[in-house]
C-alpha cells in the first residue's frame, strides 16, 4: 500500500519542470474525443494512482520519465483552442493523467481560457484538491472551469482494491468535492462502479448526500471500457466486474461476483 499524496508529489518531479518562471508539464497527444458531445483533449502524463483498470498503455502509465514532450502552458493553450476551433467544439479538457499534478502549470493554462467562449472541464482523481484546500480556492472565480471528480469504488476497501494505495485516499476525494463546494466552484462526482455492488453504490450516495444533496443527485456513474489493454490489466490482476462495456459500446453485465479473467 502506497501514500497516494507521496506518490503524487514523487510522480511530479518527474513529470513537471520550471523553465525560467514558467511551468511545464509533459504531455504525449492532443486529439479530438467524442465525450460530452464532442471535445478537445490534451492527454498529459504522469498520475499519482496506480489504477488497475486504467486505459492508458503501460509505457506511458509505469514510464513517465521516457515517454512524452514538455509543453509551456501557453502552448498547451493555443493547441486546444485552434483545434476546438477548427472543429468547432466548445469544450477542452486534461484527460489522461492527472491534470492537478503542477499546480503552477494547470493554473497557468486556465488563466489562457478566461474570455475564450470555451468550457474547460477538469478531470481529477481529487487526492491533491482533498489534500491541500488552498488548491480548490484557486479554483473558484472561474466561470468557465467545471470539475469532474473521478472516485475510485464506493467505499475505502473498494479505493485500496482497485489503486493499491491506502484506504485513507478515498476520503480526501470526497474531501475534494467538499473543498469545490464550499468554494463555489462548479463540480459533479464520477465514480468507477464497474466493481461496486448496488448497494455500495448506495451507500456512497448517502455519503455524497451528507457534503450535499446535489452532489448525490448528479452522481454520474462510469463503467470500465473493455479495451484489449485494459481486458490484459483486468487479468493480470484478477479483478471482478460486475458491468462494462465493450469498445462498440455495447453494456455487459455478469451475474454473481462476475469475472474480468
């Protein structure tokens, strides 16, 4: 079991450099999704969570240090925008690692989306916005930002099963939510259920309601896609899913424990 805060920080010395007074921050793509109608994402690499359902290939997951290109804020910036323009899309996003490791860099690269017309929506595992609630301060008085917490399982076992961190990691993303509420930043609660009984769901319903009822309203539920990489990590680590979805989009849902081998 690791220290999802520690790793985090261990993650960013190697994912994020100073260059003079600026930030930068490695990335490996920039392309075009089909998520919420359509968006613009920059996938980024390095994520403090060692997710064992995670998408992303393992050169790229267990190699940060050798794999991707340091971009400036600014440049990261024009990126999305000219793309998001060329296909006349109104959203962007940091998808692919975790967006909130170099706090200097994402803040930077917000502040290039004030006045742009564009909705950047921000998708976090919350462990750093729980951690440190100065962090989610710096967040408000952005009209165009909305976060997307993405909860690992429903319940403290269920985060240490699916990351292999320590169980207290769960709260400080529920921590996360809490911080963004109480600074007037607009947010909603994901969470992977993939592994999760119906009665976890509910339970972290109840939980989610406790910080405050419309976060338990707006819980969006996530199943795992199962893509060839994934199926293989699903394997190697004899996960149980419940429901998933196939790469086609067809919903798969297996009776009893289920089984992902």
């Amino acid at each position: 079991m690791y220290d999802p805060v520690a790793r985090h920080k261990a993650i960013e010395k190697l994912v994020v450099r100073q260059a003079g007074s600026v930030q930068e921050r490695k990335y490996w793509r920039f392309r075009y999704g089909r998520w919420y109608g359509g968006i613009v994402t920059a996938d980024a690499i390095g994520c403090g969570l060692f997710c064992k359902f995670c998408w992303v290939s393992d050169p790229i997951m267990f190699g940060p240090a050798e794999t991707g290109e340091f971009y400036k804020p600014e440049k990261v910036a024009k990126i999305l925008v000219g793309m998001a323009k060329r296909r006349g899309l109104d959203k962007v996003r940091v998808s692919g690692a975790e967006p909130t490791i170099g706090r200097e860099h994402l803040l930077n690269l917000l502040r290039h989306f004030e006045g742009s017309g564009l909705l950047f929506i921000l998708e976090t595992n919350g462990i750093l916005l729980g951690f440190d609630k100065s962090y989610a301060r710096a967040l408000r008085d952005m009209p165009f930002l909305h976060v997307r917490v993405s909860i690992k399982g429903c319940s403290e076992e269920e985060f240490s099963y699916l990351t292999g961190a320590k169980a207290e990691g769960f709260k400080l993303q529920l921590d996360a939510l809490k911080n963004l509420i109480d600074y007037g930043v607009s947010c909603h609660p994901a969470v992977m259920a993939s592994f999760s009984k119906e009665e976890a769901l509910l339970q972290l319903s109840e939980r989610l309601r406790e910080i405050d009822d419309k976060l338990a309203e707006n819980l969006e539920i996530e199943y795992v896609i199962l893509y060839p990489n994934v199926k293989r990590k699903i394997s190697r680590y004899n996960l149980k899913y419940y429901r998933a979805y196939t790469p086609e989009g067809l919903l798969i849902e297996l009776e009893g424990n289920g089984n992902g081998t």
